[in-house]
C-alpha cells in the first residue's frame, strides 16, 4: 500500500470515494462536493493537505484524511492547531491495518512540516462504527491515536415558527454589514472569536482572510444587531454551501420521516418549510435546501432569536437554517416556539499513545470552544 499526498488533479476521484460513505442517524446522508473535494478545507484554511491510501498499483484509493491547519486560541493561549477532516477509510482489513500503520507517521508528518502544537477532529455521536473504530481501546500491539473528549455540542437545524413565536425585539435594530459598520462589526468578531478556543478569526487580518476565501460571502451579506447606541450586540452571515458542497437523503428513520411529515403539514399554515423528499421516493438526487449561520455571535438569547427570525424570512421559501451550539452557550439553545431539531456532535482532541494530555483538557479549564457549521 501506498500513503501519498493528494495532487489537486485527483478532485474528482477523491469526490466520488467520498461519496461512498453515508452519515448516520436520524437520516442517512451522502455527501456530494461535485468535482471540488478540496473546498470545505480551503476555506477553512490556506494551510491544508489529504493524504490518501491506495493499493500498491495505486488503482484504487482505500482511505483519505485532511488537515486544515491555522492560528487559534486552546486553552486561552496561542496555538497553532491541524484540524483533522474528512477521514474515511473502506470497512476492509488491508485498508484498516494499513491505514493503523500510517496514521501516527502521518500526524507526525504534519506535526513537524507545519509546526503544530495540537490536532483536534469532529465527530458525529450517531455514527458508532466510526466511534468504535477510533475510540475503543486497542491491545498495544496496534498503536493508534487517542481521541480525549472536549465539548459536546449540537448541530441546529431551524425550521419554522408556530404562530404563537414572539415577533423580534423593536429595540434590536438588524442592518446589513455597511461600510460604515465594517470596523465595528470586525472588532465584534475578533473579541467575541478571542473568547472562545479554535476559532480562526481572533485577529482582523485572519478574520479578513478567512472571509476573503469564504467563497460566495462577503460583509455586505452579514446581518448585524446594534442597540440604541449603535453598538454591536450580535452578527450572523446566512449562507449557502449550494454547489460546493451538498447534502442528499438518502432515506429517513422513523422518528426523521414523522418530523418531515409534520413539517409537510406545518407548510400548508405557512408554520414551517419541508424537507427534501428521500433519494428512493424522488428516483433522483436532491440535496437539502439550507443556509448556515456562520459568525454566529449574540450578546443574549433575544439578539440571537432577533437574527435568526430575519435570517429565516431572507431564506427562501424551501430553505431551513443550521447552526451549532456548544453545550454551555444557553443563550443559543433553541428557541421553544422555533420548530427545530438538533444532532448531537463531540470535539476531540487527538494524541499519540505516549503523548500527554494537552493541558486544555484539564477539567478546571472551562473556556468554551468553538467551531463553525461548514467545518463539522
């Protein structure tokens, strides 16, 4: 078996191993990122590189991981942190073992080539196989990353209001990300992203960056709150990964399916938006139709409902929001007269066998993290 550093040409090769592989839980999901695998990571971070494992005539590829490495904050002090993303490996024994071979070499790898200090990685709690993979103890003879567990925290899904939902608070003004609200609205996020660890945008030139690669979003797209003095007290930017990358049903579970019917019958009182009909009822592909609330920012629960409500009558007619909440942000806990729905999700931090624990897993250390929903 050969470990190589992917060439940019093979996109649409890595794309459609990709594909191979469903999300679990309440739906099942394939992931479709057309011809562009490298998207999600490149915007994430100008740093970035997959490896891939292919068979010794390199015919066909047996597994593949990415970094996104960047700038952060762990713990409150500076960091330079690998994000690992996009690991998928064939469920055979010559792709397990030979990908247990090259794992630790290659966190190695990055660790020396880019300088990192820490490696962390998402993991969606429905997916048992992938946990009983990576995280079950291994006889020694079989050395393999340790996963040490650092928040947990929900993917949110938006969609719709009952009609008894509180309109937004008149004394929460929301405007567009002007140019006369461009340094406010920066020094908002900078402070706001400084106080939480592995967000990227803690300065405003790596703010300006990542939204410079942010591709199809810009500040003029930005819903910003403001009080009566004009201060910023909260922000979002609603946006669509539509063409980059997609997320198609492939079927529902039975609690999944009676949610899409109920939004089915909200729809017709104009409460709710409905859910992209399964693969096996359409006879074709058909992503889910949604916008993420990137930078999501809000000083109190009320700012947070206030964006949410304009950034859903902005959506369009079929389309849903999603955003992330960690455990301990209570003001971003979904709102009771939202028609809503969470998955739950964990952030790891990944170590080798004979490493020691970072010192931000210490269970005094109770900064809260952060991550943005495209990078889950």
């Amino acid at each position: 078996m050969k470990l190589e550093i992917a060439d940019p040409a093979e996109g649409a090769e890595l794309s459609a191993f990709f594909k191979r592989f469903h999300l679990r839980g309440p739906a099942e999901i394939r992931v479709d990122r057309g011809g562009d695998f490298f998207g999600p990571a490149r915007i994430q971070s100008d740093t970035h590189v997959t490896y891939t494992l292919k068979d010794e005539n390199k015919s066909e590829i047996l597994g593949v991981a990415s970094f996104a490495i960047g700038e952060t904050l762990a713990g409150g002090a500076p960091a330079r942190v690998a994000f690992g993303r996009d690991l998928r490996i064939l469920e055979t024994r010559q792709a397990v073992l030979g990908w247990s071979q090259h794992f630790l070499p290659v966190m190695e790898e990055v660790r020396r080539v880019f300088q990192v200090d820490h490696f962390m990685s998402v993991m969606n709690l429905h997916e048992n196989k992938a946990m009983n993979a990576f995280m079950r103890p291994r006889p020694g003879k079989r050395p393999f990353p340790r996963y040490f567990l650092h928040r947990r925290f929900n993917v949110v899904s938006l969609h719709g209001r009952f009609p008894w939902a509180p309109t937004p608070l008149p004394s929460v003004r929301i405007r567009r990300g002007a140019a006369h609200l461009q340094d406010a609205l920066i020094h908002y996020i900078v402070r706001k992203s400084r106080e939480r660890d592995f967000l990227t945008s803690i300065t405003p030139e790596a703010f300006m960056d990542l939204l410079g690669r942010w591709q199809g979003l810009k500040l003029e797209d930005f819903l910003v709150a403001l009080d009566h003095q004009d201060n910023v007290i909260g922000c979002c930017a609603p946006w669509s990964a539509g063409g980059l990358e997609e997320y198609i049903p492939l079927k529902y579970n039975l609690v999944a399916h009676n949610f899409r019917q109920f939004l089915k019958f909200g729809r017709i009182f104009g409460w709710t938006r409905a859910l992209t009909k399964p693969v096996h009822r359409l006879k074709m592909e058909a992503g889910l139709n949604f916008r993420y609330l990137c930078f999501l920012f809000a000083d109190n629960e009320d700012i947070f409902e206030s964006l949410a409500w304009i950034a859903y009558e902005e959506a369009r007619e079929n389309e849903f929001l999603v955003y992330t909440q960690m455990r301990s942000d209570l003001h971003l806990r979904r709102p009771l007269t939202w028609v809503s729905a969470k998955l739950p999700y964990a952030l790891y931090s990944l170590c080798p066998p004979d490493a020691e624990p970072p010192a931000f897993l210490h269970p005094s250390q109770d900064r809260p993290a952060g991550i943005e929903p495209f990078f889950v």
